[in-house]
C-alpha cells in the first residue's frame, strides 16, 4: 500500500530496550477533501531513510499495516494498529527556476548514418 502527502513533521530515532529496538516516526498529511494526519513508524534500519527528508516535502510513502493482540494484567484484551514505513520518495521534481523541463533521454533518437560529407552544408 502507499500513501501521498507533504510531510507535517519528522521525528527524531528513539532506541527502546537492551537490544536497541529503533523508531523513528513521521507525519504526513494527505491531500484530500477532509485532509487526514498519518502517522507512519520506520523501524531499525529503515529510520535513516528519514535522513534526507524534512517538512513541507510531498512524498509517497511504500506502507504495510500491522496489528498486535495484547491482554492486559486484568486479563482484558486489546489491540494496537500501527503504519509501518518500509519505503519514501520525494514527489517533488527539484527544477531550477526559469530552465525548461529536461525531456526523457529515450525522446532522443541517436543520429545515424552521419557522412563526413555532408557536415558543412549550411543554407547560407
């Protein structure tokens, strides 16, 4: 699954417990009629993706929705959702101000069959 938006806010890499869990954790707001602030986690290795990112970027983030089923002391049982991050992009093309847009390299057709010849016959 994948969601779109301009980022709202990124946290900083929290570590939990002995074995150095990570978690580092980002809100992005979609575009839409009623507007929904997403909270996405990255976890271990997949925090420093978040590195080269910071708000007001528009992005679309690669996503996997998990669940955990937890009973408490009282013997009561709950459950937890979260939006696990595994992959982002940048949807915003970086373009210097005033240069015209870069066509794709496969629009131009390689020159074939350049004589010698004919590379000085200019009209004038």
């Amino acid at each position: 699954m994948e969601i779109e938006g301009k980022i709202k806010m990124v946290g900083e890499t929290k570590t939990f417990g002995n074995n150095g869990f990570r978690k580092r954790e980002v809100v992005v707001t979609t575009d839409e009629q009623y507007p929904q602030h997403l909270m996405v986690e990255f976890v271990q290795d997949k925090c420093d993706l978040l590195n080269n990112y910071g708000v007001g970027q528009d992005v679309k983030i690669s996503i996997n929705l998990r669940g955990r089923e937890w009973t408490n002391p009282q013997g009561e049982t709950k459950y937890f959702n979260s939006i696990q991050g595994w992959r982002i992009e940048n949807l915003q093309q970086t373009q210097p101000e005033g240069m015209p847009p870069v066509p794709p390299m496969e629009a131009f057709e390689p020159a074939d069959n350049i004589n010698e010849e004919d590379h000085d016959d200019l009209p004038f």
